[in-house]
C-alpha cells in the first residue's frame, strides 16, 4: 500500500498543510481504496468538523460514505450540498449513484418481486433523474454519461441506452482508463442486454488490452473467462472459447499457454485468419 505514489503524495501534501480538507477526504477514499477504512474515517471526521460547508468536501465525504455502506448519511450530506448547489452535475452525479446503490441492495432481496416492485421504480427513476441532469449541466461528464446508459439498460429501455453508448463512442479527449471503462460496460450490455455475444467479446478484449492495472481491467478479464468457459461447457470444440483464452494468455505475456489455446482454436476453426496472426507473432517472439 504503501509504495503506491499518489498515496504518498497525499500524505506529504496533508503534513504540508494539515489543515487542507480536500487533501484529507482525498487521502481517505485512497486509503479506502487499499482496506484502510478505519484510518480513512478519521480523516473524514476531521474534514466534516472544519469544511462540512465546501461542496466539494461533502461530495467527497459521501463517496466514502456511500462506498462504505452509509448510504442513507450520504444521501443527507449530498442533498444538503445540493441545495446549495443545485447545478452541480458532480453532486447530481454522486446521489445518483446513492440511489443505484439503494436499488441493488434491494435487488439482492430474495423477496422483492412481490413485496418491492414499487421501492424498485421508485429507486430506477431517482437514479435515471439525477444522472440525466448530471450530464445536462456536464455532458462531457463520462462516467455520469456511462452510469445512465447502464440505467436505462437496467429499466430495459434499450433505444435510450443504445443512443446513450453511441454519444459515448463519440466523446474527445478521453484517457485509456477511461476507454477501459466505456469497454467494460459497454461489453457487459452488449452480453447480458442485447445477446450480442461476438461484439461483447471484442469491446471486452479492448478494453482488457490497455494496459492499466485496476479493478476494471480485471473485470474485462473475469467476464471474458467466464464467457470461454461458459461456451466449452456446453461445447468442448469451441474454437470462439478457445481463441479467448490464446487472447487471454497473450496479453499476460504466458506464451506457451497461449500457443496451446491458438492451436486448439485452429484445430477447429482451420485457417482463422486472427488465431493464425496471432500464433505466428507468438511462435516467432520465443
């Protein structure tokens, strides 16, 4: 944890000045980041009992908050700071993601078919709302624009998710990670959503192939897994599952494993142009 240099960073900026709140509830959630929960809250005491006026301070704090399982406390603090603000496409952006925490929870309820289907439209229009309005006010704002395409897809209104993912396609100016991101979430849709199963793997090898370690990263690489492993279930000659995981070996540089997966995709997909690419550029790298 420690060796990690923005944490580093965060704790030398906070001794320079110990005063500065942002750079605590920043220092907090990195800390939250690594397990370090109890340490992190303190840093978040601290800030609410000097800043809880600064929007951005509160946008922060309930992000903790909300990560931790607070969700109900962010919520309070988040609408606080929207009274003050209510054009903040940030704070929008954070009580909406309260709410799509709300929803889950009550999603994993084994009973909320018959007993919460209204608590369900409730919680899907309060995220829907505020995560519109956060890319009203900001529409360059990604991840408020991916979360309401991923909404949209969850209430099923796939016409408003489809046109939502293509005005992501078209965004400028977006970091690898952020690209990652779009792939990852895009691909889970295309999969669990529309059953495009072959469009779904490429945008999730697109976005395992940038290389960014991070919780995304390993969740293009768990899906992928699953899908090959799903597929030579139920069919032990799938050339498809078998190319995934060459694919898969490749990236981690395991070269002997991905020849053996390349090879067992051509042996029943003979004269793949990309298994064939893909195993001369391997075969030649050893």
């Amino acid at each position: 944890m420690e060796k990690c240099k923005p944490l580093k960073q965060l704790r030398r900026a906070l001794e320079l000045n110990p005063d500065d709140a942002i750079v605590m509830v920043l220092l907090a959630l990195r800390l939250q980041d690594f397990q370090q929960e109890k340490e992190g809250l303190q840093y978040i005491e601290k800030a609410l009992s000097t800043s809880a006026d600064i929007p951005q301070v509160t946008r922060y704090v309930a992000k903790f908050l909300r990560r931790q399982g607070s969700v109900d406390k962010a919520l309070m603090l988040l609408k606080e700071a929207l009274e003050k603000m209510p054009n903040s496409a940030f704070l929008h952006h954070q009580v909406g993601l309260c709410y799509r925490k709300k929803l889950f929870k009550l999603k994993k309820d084994m009973h909320y078919q018959s007993k919460s289907s209204g608590q369900i439209d409730d919680l899907t229009r309060h995220c829907i709302y505020h995560f519109e309005k956060a890319v009203e006010l900001k529409p360059k704002f990604q991840f408020a624009q991916v979360d309401l395409a991923c909404m949209y897809a969850d209430a099923h209104n796939y016409s408003k998710a489809d046109e939502r993912f293509e005005i992501i396609k078209k965004m400028n100016n977006l970091k690898a990670e952020d690209w990652q991101h779009i792939n990852l979430e895009y691909g889970k849709y295309l999969l669990y959503h529309k059953k495009l199963e072959k469009l779904a793997i490429f945008h999730l090898k697109e976005g395992y192939k940038i290389q960014n370690e991070s919780y995304i990263r390993d969740n293009c690489y768990t899906n992928l897994k699953k899908i090959a492993e799903r597929k030579i279930s139920r069919n032990t000659k799938d050339s498809v599952a078998f190319g995934i995981l060459g694919f898969l070996h490749q990236v981690k540089e395991e070269k002997p494993q991905a020849i053996e997966y390349y090879k067992k995709a051509l042996m029943y997909d003979p004269g793949n142009k990309d298994y064939l690419s893909a195993l001369c550029e391997l075969c030649l790298s050893i």
